[in-house]
C-alpha cells in the first residue's frame, strides 16, 4: 500500500512540474492559433478596433482569388507571387544545402588535416543572424550602376572576363513561365541562405557517417565494392533519417522566411522576392488588415502541417518497430 501511495505522488509531482508548461502551450501556442483562425473569418477588415463578428471566407477568397471579383485583385496577385517564390525557394535552397553539407561531411569524414579548422569554418555561418547575412549578399548582390561600375558578383564576372554575364539581381526577369517561372531575386535568396545552413546539413551528416561502423565499409571493400557503390548503397540508405530531418528542418525555416527577404530589399518590385510571412507582416500590421493577414496566417500554417505530421507518423512508427 505504501509503495502504491509513493508512485502514485511520484505521478502526482511529476503532473505538477510540467503543469505550468501545459498551460503555457495551450494558452500561447493552441490558443492563438485557434483565435488566429476566427479572426481569418471575421469582419476585422480594418483598424485596431477590434471585430469577431462572422463574416464567412472572405478573406481567402481575396487570397486565391476564387471569384471574379477577387482574381485580378492585388491580394490574389501578391499571393500567388508569394507562394511561387516559396515554392522554388523551398526546393532549391533544401537541395542545395542536402547537396554541399553531404559533400562537405563526406571530405571531412576522411580524416583529413585541419578538420577541426574546416568545420569550424563552414559552421560560421549558423553563427551569424539572418540580417546579417542578408545585408552582407544583398551588397554583393548589388549590379552597380554607369555611375560607380559595376560591384559585388557581377565586379568578379567582369575580373575573370565574364563581364558578358551581367544579370540585375533584383529584377522581375521570370524563367520557366510567367506564373510559376524563377525569378533572380529568389536565386539570391537561396545562395545566402544556403551559404548560412549548409554547415548545419553538414554537421548533421557528418554525424551520421560517424556514427556508421567501419566494419559495413570494410566488408563492402573486401567484397569489391568501390566507394562510389558504398556511399550508394550502404551509407546513403543508412543515412536516411538524417536526410529526412534535414529536409523537415530547412523546409520549416523556408516556408516561414522572413528576416532574409527584408535584410535583402523586401518583396522587389513585381514582387519577385515576396514571401508569405513578409505577405502577412505587410497585411496585418502595416495595412492593419487582421483579417486577411491571419488568413495568410493560417495558410501558412497548413502548409507547414503538411511537412510536420507525416514526419511525425514516420518517426512514431519508426519507433515503434525499434
């Protein structure tokens, strides 16, 4: 009887101690995320004055431009802007990071000399906030003008003799297609956050390749097999809950991308570097628009759901059949 009173007090202090953080995330998190998705429906179109009368989807259709009314409008443009810049940045910046931090851990897991130096230096970067990596590429990325030359990037294509390629970062040049193509203002983005994240994929690879037993490569080895066919067949496969955090984590950071845009010159004219979280800033508070920003708000929480749950299944059935 005794040890049953003891454990159940154990529970009961145990309940106690994590009670204040329950309340917290319930009330700060859950809790405004639900008043967040009444007032994308409400009648708080504008002001400070607040409205929580129901007003039905008006303000997603101003988004999606669902009607005649709303598919020309300025919100459905900026919009679909924002998510076709999201979209290509997401998928280029997740590639190029997955890519060079697997290169760069692969060099460093040779053992190679200076190895603490070269890790320190590609982590350097994580050190740094986005602002600050965002004002540093945004000068590089500055064209110059027929007064001062030419600056930044396009200063080292004109030094090495490629002055012919001579691109004005920031402008509404569109490649693929004119409403889902790539624009050049995205590229700058995704080389400054991949310059910032690719030694952060790295030390996540680098400490899964040593956390692989050399025995499977030496195995590999005896039985002929070249390293290309290792890393193909043994160390990429056993690699593949860490590719697949990489890719949650960096995907979480671009979909709600902000800093870097605004360290970078903001959304640019034709919106070509408009995100939806620089979107939603805009709307909420600079047009004090709280209903259409929260809206903007709830698609982009959606949108990261559909990211976060299935890893979540995969790591809970992972878990399970450990």
């Amino acid at each position: 009887m005794t040890l049953k009173w003891e454990r159940d007090w154990e529970k009961i202090v145990g309940f106690l101690f994590v009670l204040p953080s329950l309340i917290a995330v319930t009330i700060f998190v859950y809790g405004f995320i639900g008043w967040s998705g009444w007032v994308s429906v409400s009648n708080w179109k504008r002001g400070a004055l607040p409205d929580y009368s129901y007003s039905g989807f008006d303000s997603y259709a101003r988004l999606f431009g669902t009607n005649e009314l709303y598919a020309s409008g300025i919100d459905a443009k900026r919009f679909r802007a924002g998510l076709r810049n999201v979209v290509w940045f997401t998928l280029l910046f997740i590639s190029a990071c997955v890519i060079l931090g697997f290169i760069l851990a692969a060099l460093l897991d040779r053992q190679i000399k200076g190895e603490g130096f070269f890790r320190s230096l590609f982590l350097f970067p994580m050190a740094l906030s986005f602002i600050v990596t965002g004002l540093a590429w945004r000068w590089l990325f500055t064209p110059g003008d027929p007064n001062i030359g030419k600056t930044g990037i396009n200063l080292v294509f004109d030094t090495i003799g490629l002055g012919f390629i001579d691109p004005n970062w920031g402008s509404d040049t569109i490649y693929f297609s004119q409403s889902w193509g790539l624009s050049l203002g995205v590229i700058t983005l995704v080389v400054a956050a991949m310059w910032q994240l690719s030694g952060y994929t790295m030390a996540l690879y680098l400490a899964g390749l040593r956390g692989i037993s050399n025995d499977l490569r030496e195995a590999a080895r005896v039985d002929g097999a070249s390293e290309m066919q290792i890393y193909r067949y043994i160390i990429i496969p056993l690699l593949k809950p860490v590719t697949l955090s990489v890719i949650v984590v960096l995907a979480h950071i671009s979909l709600k991308t902000y800093d870097l845009v605004v360290a970078m010159g903001g959304e640019g004219e034709g919106f070509v570097k408009d995100v939806p979280a620089l979107n939603m800033w805009d709307t909420t508070f600079g047009q004090a628009r709280f209903s259409q920003g929260a809206a903007i708000g709830v698609v982009l929480l959606i949108l990261t759901s559909f990211l976060i749950i299935p890893y979540l299944n995969y790591s809970i059935r992972s878990e399970e059949e450990q």
